[in-house]
C-alpha cells in the first residue's frame, strides 16, 4: 500500500522529525478510499485461475518492490533469489487478488509503496491492513461456495469448477515432505549446498506451519510472538501441553512454537539419558540413534534460524533502536511490552525453582543404593547447577541494572547541580545517596533473592554430602566401578565448568560485585581424596602391626614388626601402578592424582620407616637382620624407581624442609588443585632421607654379608677331608670342593639378586663382596689343595670347573638384572680377575705335578748320575732312559687324571724340569768336586759325549710328544737351548771346543738375566772340567759385564718373580742356579771383592732357598 501526501493532515514544524503533528484520521480514510478502488473490480468465479495469474503478475512487480523498500528503510535487506526472499513471495504469491494501492501524484510520491511525513518519506508496513485483504477472501471462497452448489452433478463439472474448490487454492496445500537428508544433499556441489540447505529448511518450516494450522495465524498477527499482553489475566492460569509442561504465550504462533520447543527438548532429553546411562544396544540401534540425534540437531538449527524469518524479536529490537536511538525514554517506553513478557517469564521460572529442587532431592534419594547411584548424582548436578548459575547471574543482573539507574539519576541530578552553580555541593552530597540507594536496592534484591538462594544452596550442601560418600570409598569404587567413578567426578567438574564460564563471559571481576558463589564441589572432593588416601596408608600399616604383634613372641617382636611394616610398605607402593592404571583415568588430569597418590605414600611409608630404624641417625639398624636390611634396601631402590618414574627431573632438586614431623599440605590455597611445586618438595625430602636411610642399610649388610661369607668358606676349606674325591666317567681326579663352595655362594648371590631391583647398584657391590671373599679364601687355600700329585691333578679339574662354575653365575646375573653401564664394568672386573684367579691355579696345581713326578727320578738316579759308573760303564745312557720311562709312567696318569689344556700344561713343566734337574745336578757335582787341579772326570771327553747322549735322549721323548702338542716344540727349543750351551760352555773349558766363551756367555746371561750368577756358574763349570783356569773365567768375564749387561740387563724383578703365587717351585733356572751356588759350600778360587759381588748378588735369592728339593 501507499499513502500519498496531504497538506492538511501534518504541519511541519522543523528538521526534528518529532516536531510536525499528523492528523491520523484523514490518513486512514485516504487508506480506505483506496483500498476501495482497489477492490471494485467485480471477480468471476468462472476465471478464478486467470485472476490467480493476474495477481500473480502483479505481485511479481509489487510485493518484492514494496519488501525491497521495508528492507531498506529498516537496514534489513533481502536480497533477490535468497530463501527468504522466496519465502515471503511464497506468502504474498499464494495469497488472494488483495490490490494495493499506489500513488497517483508523479509530483509527490517518490516511489511506490512510500509516503511522505513532513520532509521524510517512509515505508507501509505490508501488514497493516490484513483483515481487509482476510475480508476478502472469505468473500470469494462464499462465492465459490455458491457457484460450486449451482454445479453439484458431475456430468457439469468443469475444469475451471475443479479449480475453484477451497482445497485447490495454492495457500491451502500442503507442502511436499522434503525429502531426507542423504537424497537431498546426493550430487549437490559444494557451492551449491548452502542454497540447498535453505530450500529445505524453507519446507521444512512450511510443513510444520500447514500441520499445525499456522498460516491464518502467520497472516493475520505476523510472527512477532506477543508472550504476554497488558489485558492478561494471570489468574485465569497456563495451558499446560500433554505431559504437563506450561505453554507459554497468548497467541496460537506461540503455543504450537513452546510445543515444538518441548517435544524436541524431551526427545534430545531421552537420547542424552540413554547415552549417559550406558543402555546395552546393538551397534546398528547405536548407529540410527546417533544418526538420529544427529539430523535432530541439524533440523532444530534450521528451525531455529528459519523462524527468524517469521518471528525474529532481535531484528524489531534493531529496527526500534534504530529509529529511537536518541530518544532513550521513548525507546525504554515503546520495550515495555516486550520487557514485561520477559519479566513474567523469569519470574514464573523463580516459581519453578521450589519444585525443581524438589524433584531433584526425590530424584538423588531414589537413586541411592542402586545401580545408577552415581550417574543419577551426575544428572542431578547439571540440573542444580543451572539453578545456582541461574540466580548468580540474576543478582548480578538486578544489582547492576540498580547500580545504573542510580548513577543515571545522579548524573541528572548533578547536571541540574551544575546549571544552578551548585556543583561544590553536589559532590559529597551526590556521593553519599548513592552509597544509601546502592545498599537499599541491594538489600531488596537480596531480601527477594533470598528464599531461592537458600533452598538452591541447601539442595548443593546434600549433593556434596553425597559427592563425599563416594569419594571416601574412591579407591574401591575405581576399581569395582570405573563408570560410577567417572560418574561421579565429571559431577564434580560440572561446577568447576560453571564457574569458569561464568568468568569467562562476565568476566574474572564479576564475582566480586555478587553474594552468592557456586557451590565449593572439587575443594570438597580433593580434600576429602587426600584425607582418604593418608587414612588407607595408616590403616594399611596398623592392619599388618596388629597381625605382626599377634603371632610374634618377646624375644623377636621388634623383628616382626619390622618385617611387618616393610610388608605394608610394599603393598602401597605395589598400588601406585594401580592407581596409575585404573584410578587416573577416571578423573580429571588437573587432580594429579598420581601425584596425590605418591606423595601420600612416600610420607606415610617414610615415617613408619624411620620409626622403626631408630630415626635418621639408624640406631636399630644393628638388630635387624641382613634379610631385613636387604629387604629395606630392595624397598628405597623400588619406591626410588617409581618416584623418579613420576617426577623424572625429581633427583636434580633439593628439599627446602622438613617433613617428617608432620605431613605436606598438598593442596592449593583455594583448594582446587594440588600444589605441585609442595609434592615436588616434600618427595625430594622423602627421598633423600631414604637415600640417607638405604646407603647405611646397605653398608651394614654388605659387611654382614661379608662376614658371613667367610665363615661359609672356611668350612668350607678348612674340611679338606670331606670333599670327597673321585672320578668322572672319564678318568678325571675331582673333589667336592667347586660344588660345596658355590652351593654356598650360588646361594647367596641368588638370594641377594632375587630380593634386589634389577637395576640396582647395590646388587653389583654384592656380588663384588661375595667374589672379594671368594678371591682372599682361594689365595690363602690353594697350596692346601696340592700335596701330591693326584691332589695336584683333583685340583687342577676342581679350580677350571670352580672357573666355569663363577663364570656361569656371574652371567646368570648380568642377563638377569637391567645394571647400570657402571655397575656392570665394575662386575665384569671383578668377575674377571676371580675367572683368572681360578684358571691360573688350576695351571698352578697341574704344573706342579712336575714336582712329584722328578722325586722319584731324583731318588733312583740323583746321586749315581755323573758319577765314575756314568762315566765309564752306563755306555747306553741307562740313567737318562729311566728319567725319560719314568716321565712318561707319569704321562699316562695325567692323560688319565686331567684335562687335555692341563695336561699340555703339565708336560710344559716337564721340559722345564728336566733341563733344569739336569743342570742342577751338574752344578751339585762341581759343589761336591774340591780339588782345585783336576777335573771331576776321568775323560772328559767320554763324559761330555755321555752328556750329549743324555740329553738328545730326553729331547726326543719331548720331541715326540710334538705332534700331539704342537706348541711344546717352541718350549722344548727354548728350555733344551740353555743346557745346550752349558754343555758347550764345558767343551770350552775342557779345551774341546774352539767357540768363543764370551758368546755362550752372553747367551746363558740371556736366559738368567744375572751376571754375577752368570759368571760364578760358569766358574763352577770350568771348576767341573778344568779347575785351574776357574779364577781365570772369573775374571775375564769380569771384563765383559758391561757388554753382557748391555745384552742381558739384571733383572731385577727376578727375585719377587720368584716369590709369586703364580710361579711354580723347580722351573725357573735362574731360580735353580742361585739356590746351588747358596748351598754350595766350596771355596772358590776368587778374591775377596769377587766373594763380595756373589754375595751380593745371592742376598736376596737366599730367601727364596728352601731345603727341600725345589
């Protein structure tokens, strides 16, 4: 419609367009006259489908013009070919011929569907004279009535009469069914999918709108919803819908639309509840129920953006402000409608409240004992916090909506101050009503608040009592009921969330200007968490004191109680993997409970700890027994294991207190979360003085263990009768003793690595102790194993197999325990030296048998072996034949008695032997020898010949033992290598041999690496064939000591050599020579500077000397 300008009807009394007064009668009979106009054209009911047509063409030119300028004059556009620009033509198109008028005068109306006011030209409003268009209609569906009776028989009927039925016209037909989701969407491009989406809402909303009867309802009053009017009557009451909720409004727009509303909350209510609540079902039941909650939401979205296009309140607010933007109190005025609907709608829901809280209480104590306790109290928080924020958010509302008007009204006051030149006394003045009118209109609020407040609150303090139920029995209920668990600490969280998105929108400051606060659930609920875990650690270690004291006696009670109190401490930090598996994932991260967990542990565990090993200092250590330190030990390294696990930095921090007086303060000031920094601190204390506790533990048992070792071993040794000796079925000689020692320390060194971690260090310091005791206890015993020869060959086999024996436990242990790189270069040290120990002595014993194989060749040959029968009648060399059978007699034994490595050693000491019994018995004859003119031999060269028959005798016995042993040939040339040139040194001597004495001379110094042994031996050689030229040698070779030095340095650790463990009695020449030039009693052809250079020279091999033979 248009209205057109009248110089009668408005005066214009300035730019202000406020300031004109406008006569509205005359303005409605214009309306009227043209509507009149409009609407004397006489229809026919015979061409109903061409005045559709018609009013179609002119709809198209007009409606969307007149919606185009209505967009344009509220700064709401509607574009063309939107959804909502196609809504509205749906309307205006279906709609019957309601003809508009528009303005005639070229001169005044700027644009059709315009008028002007003054010097402003507005908009119609496209609504305001619907009941004439509705007259109208139902005129013309009168008409059809009529014609439609005039035609009744069907042989009549036409095709223009089928038009004309009521159920034909466009506005009366219903809408197709969009078709669903997956279809409509099938093939759409991207770009195209918004506009699709549209169309489908479009018909969505028109569906609705035609099933709920909707559309006379939309034509008639618009979509403004109108929730409340000035001529209600609340005393008549409120609908209520079927299930009994309240349908809100006046009007039937806003009955069906709080209907709609209802059902869909109650269907996403009944989704949500089956979905929380855990309802078995298949996965396909799942699958539609989630497809269904899904298009649910989508379509509600639609329909909640879509009926802005009916009923957007937010929209007529804008354009209001927009319009009355400067005029404030006009504004507040033209709201108050609106205002006072809102206000009836808050204020029915504050009588709600009381019933709501009700309902709650019933519904928390019917879930008690069941199966749903704990999601029913999840439920019943959500609720009730809505409540509290509900009422948060109203005083903060109401006291600062009060706030405002009393600063606006001493604004205004104090502009009206100051135009009066009153402004020096507005100030105090101004200051202290605001203060009174402040705290008055808070009071008020409060008062009016404060019922609600109380009855909310107090449903808040029961929930929390039955939040604290649950969370005393945490621990059992996180593990029988994880769901319950989590159940009950996301209804905690739930007003931690309302609290922090209440801050969120309002702000951090917007608690400070309220009363009320949500109720205090996780302080609660973390405090009674770490109330509840101190409780469950002491009851654990008073539970296992009280069964300790009923079954132990007086004489071991503080024993028992020890074991008792280790046995509790086990047990809780064996939860702490438990708490980490099953407990942490039922709550939150930020509740550390872990962290909680351990900590608690770690106080409660180290102070009973420390109570029962007498306090820091570990005045009880010495009454418990080396089990028990080990089982303390085994405890710090585990509880230090997980700590660190934890906290992995934890080991870099020092403690800045003490905590063993009483427990840390975990949580925060406020109480919501646990302080980390304090967990941090108190477990750095509780493990250093765990620490402090495990090093002195560990040091009294590795002395214990120590001391218990050697008594083992002693008994060990020292019954040397009871290993009993015998054969293996293969011949070799084995006694008891490997099996006997390391059952002893197999024992121990098992029972220290099963108690231990794997990774702890004390397990290698141990083994390092047990294989120290072993190492001292074989050094002093050895020689107590080797006082014959089948001794010697029982102890050769014992010590490899004590060697194999070690080194098979030692590697047990390594593959066993997770050692640091450290610890396991330490053990493998020690390991090694006690292996090469073993192996040596096993050499040691099988080489000494040499000593017992040359006693009875000494017995049977010694004093006839360079003898006169030697020399003239033994012409086949019958002495060194019987050493040689002898040896090999010997040779079958050791085959028989000892293993092949041994016996290879033992035939070593056998060439080293011979060569040197048979330069010893040549030194024993010259010794013997006094004459110092004539040689002990009648012919020296038959005696030199037999010599050389000898000794070629017993290097072919050796020689042909080579090719079962290939590397004796080497030590058959170097041992056969020294009596080789002492037999050419006798040739020289005796005048036989043209070599020169200085080169043998400097080879016998190479093998002794002594000169003055050296020269005084090859003296007594020349005294042997050729006394006169002895002092003579003596002093030539006197002259040559530098160059022999220079050759053959003195070796000057020959002697100490000599003493060694290691070094075997009888085969060492240099050993051999010094023993006879000791015992040898002969005067010798030398000076007195001479004597004392053998002296000299022999002082510190006397030590060495023995009288029994060597």
């Amino acid at each position: 419609m248009s209205m057109h300008e009248s110089d009668g009807s408005l005066t214009d009394k300035g730019d202000n367009p406020f300031d004109f007064d406008v006569d509205f009668e005359q303005v409605q009979r214009q309306r009227r006259a043209k509507v009149q106009e409009a609407t004397k054209e006489e229809i026919a009911p015979s061409s109903f489908e061409d005045s559709d047509a018609a009013y179609s063409k002119k709809s198209e030119k007009r409606r969307p013009n007149l919606i185009q300028e209505r967009a344009k004059t509220t700064g709401l556009d509607v574009p063309a070919n939107t959804g909502k620009s196609r809504f509205f033509s749906a309307f205006y198109s279906s709609a019957d011929d309601a003809p508009v008028a528009a303005a005639q005068d070229d001169d005044n109306a700027i644009q059709e569907g315009t008028f002007k006011v003054g010097k402003r030209c507005l908009s119609v409003w496209p609504f305001d004279d619907y009941h004439l268009v509705q007259k109208m209609f139902y005129e013309k569906l009168q008409d059809g009535d009529a014609s439609s009776k005039r035609s009744s028989s069907p042989r009549h009927e036409s095709k223009e009469d089928l038009v004309d039925q009521p159920s034909s016209i466009p506005i009366f037909s219903r809408p197709a069914d969009p078709p669903d989701i997956a279809a409509a969407v099938e093939g759409v491009s991207l770009t195209d999918f918004e506009a699709k989406a549209e169309e489908r809402s479009i018909q969505i909303v028109s569906c609705w709108l035609f099933d709920a009867g909707l559309i006379d309802e939309l034509l008639v009053n618009g979509g403004i919803t109108t929730l409340a009017t000035d001529g209600d009557n609340r005393s008549e009451g409120i609908e209520v819908g079927a299930l009994g909720y309240p349908l809100e409004g006046t009007t039937k727009m806003d009955k069906e639309i709080a209907k709609l509303r209802n059902s869909t909350k109650r269907q996403l209510a009944l989704v949500n509840a089956r979905l929380n609540d855990g309802v078995a079902a298949t996965g396909s039941e799942v699958q539609e129920l989630v497809n269904a909650v899904i298009s649910t939401k989508d379509d509600i979205g639609k329909l909640r953006e879509l009926s802005t296009y009916v009923s957007n309140t937010n929209n007529v607010e804008q354009t209001s402000q927009f319009m009355l933007t400067k005029y404030p109190k006009l504004k507040q005025a033209i709201n108050a409608r609106r205002n006072l609907a809102r206000c009836f709608r808050e204020l029915d829901f504050f009588n709600h409240i009381s019933t709501t809280c009700d309902r709650l209480r019933e519904e928390l104590q019917a879930g008690e004992w069941t199966a749903h306790e704990w999601s029913t109290i999840r439920s019943v928080c959500r609720e009730h916090v809505e409540l509290e924020m509900f009422l948060v958010e109203a005083e903060a509302g109401m006291k600062q909506r009060s706030d405002e008007d009393v600063t606006d009204e001493l604004v205004a006051k104090g502009r009206k101050g100051r135009d009066r030149k009153q402004s020096t006394h507005f100030g105090r003045q101004a200051f202290a009503q605001s203060g009174l009118a402040e705290r008055n209109n808070n009071a008020l609020i409060d008062r009016f608040l404060e019922d609600h407040v109380d009855n909310v609150w107090d449903l808040g303090k029961e929930i929390r009592g039955r939040i604290m139920q649950g969370i005393a029995n945490a621990f059992e209920l996180a593990m029988t009921n994880p769901a319950g668990m989590v159940a009950l600490a996301e209804a905690v969280e739930v007003y931690e969330s309302a609290n922090d998105e209440y801050r969120r929108v309002h702000g951090d400051d917007s608690m400070s200007t309220t009363k009320m606060r949500f109720t205090e659930m996780r302080p609660a609920a973390l405090g009674e968490l770490y109330k509840n875990f101190e409780e469950r650690g002491e009851t654990v270690f008073q539970d296992v004191k009280r069964q300790a004291a009923d079954v132990s006696n007086e004489e071991d009670a503080a024993g028992q109680q020890f074991t008792a109190v280790l046995r509790a401490a086990n047990e809780l930090t064996s939860e702490i993997g438990i708490v980490k598996e099953q407990m942490v994932p039922c709550f939150p991260p930020n509740w550390e409970i872990e962290t909680l967990w351990t900590t608690c542990v770690a106080h409660v565990c180290s102070t009973n700890i420390l109570q029962q090993i007498g306090g820091l200092e570990g005045r009880n250590l010495e009454s418990l027994s080396a089990a028990q330190l080990l089982d303390l030990v085994a405890w710090v390294e585990t509880f230090r294991d997980i700590i660190e696990e934890t906290f992995p930095n934890l080991g870099e921090s020092n403690s800045k207190r003490g905590y063993n007086d009483k427990p840390p303060n975990l949580l925060s000031d406020d109480g919501k979360k646990v302080d980390i920094e304090v967990a941090r601190d108190s477990l750095a204390w509780v493990q250093s003085t765990l620490w402090e506790v495990h090093d002195m533990a560990k040091v009294d048992f590795l002395r214990r263990t120590q001391n218990q070792t050697r008594e083992w071993l002693a008994n060990v040794y020292g019954n040397r009768d009871k290993h009993m000796r015998t054969q293996t079925s293969e011949g070799r000689l084995v006694t008891s003793l490997c099996e006997d020692v390391f059952a002893v320390a197999g024992t121990q060194l098992r029972t220290i690595r099963d108690r231990l971690t794997r990774r702890s260090e004390a397990m290698a310091q141990a083994v390092g102790v047990v294989l120290q005791t072993l190492y001292k206890k074989q050094i002093e015993s050895r020689e107590s194993f080797c006082i014959d020869f089948e001794t010697c060959c029982a102890a050769a086999n014992d010590f490899v197999r004590m060697s194999e024996k070690c080194e098979e436990i030692i590697e047990e242990i390594k593959d066993e325990c997770d050692l640091p790189k450290a610890a396991i270069d330490t053990l493998e040290e020690q390991s090694f030296t006690i292996l090469a120990l073993y192996s040596a002595d096993a050499v040691y014993a099988a080489q000494k048998t040499h000593v017992y194989c040359f006693e009875p060749i000494e017995d049977a040959i010694s004093t006839e072996l360079f003898g006169l029968e030697w020399e003239r009648n033994l012409t086949h060399n019958e002495l060194a034949l019987t050493l040689v059978r002898t040896l090999d007699d010997f040779m079958e034994d050791l085959e028989e008695f000892l293993d092949e490595v041994m016996v290879q050693k033992a035939v070593e000491a056998q060439v080293a032997s011979s060569v040197n019994f048979y330069i010893k018995s040549l030194l024993s004859k010259s010794s013997a020898h006094n004459d110092n003119r004539a040689g002990a031999f009648g012919d020296n060269m038959m005696a030199l010949g037999r010599m050389r028959a000898d000794i070629l005798i017993i290097r072919e016995y050796f020689e042909g033992l080579v090719e079962a042993m290939p590397t004796l040939a080497r030590v058959i040339e170097q041992e056969f290598g020294a009596l080789d040139s002492v037999v050419e040194i006798l040739s020289i001597a005796a005048g036989l041999s043209s070599s020169d004495i200085e080169d043998f001379a400097i080879l016998l110094q190479k093998k002794v690496k002594n000169v003055a042994i050296t020269r005084f031996v090859i003296g007594d050689l020349y005294h042997l064939v050729n006394p006169a030229d002895e002092k003579r040698i003596i002093e030539e070779l006197e002259a040559l000591e530098e160059q022999m030095i220079a050759v053959a340095p003195t070796d000057e650790k020959a002697v100490k050599t000599a003493l060694d463990r290691k070094t075997v009695p009888g085969l060492r020449l240099d050993h051999t020579m010094a023993s006879c030039l000791v015992r040898s009693r002969r005067k010798r052809p030398i000076n007195s500077k001479s004597m004392e250079v053998l002296d000299g020279a022999l002082d510190a091999w006397r030590s060495t000397v023995q009288e029994q033979y060597i």
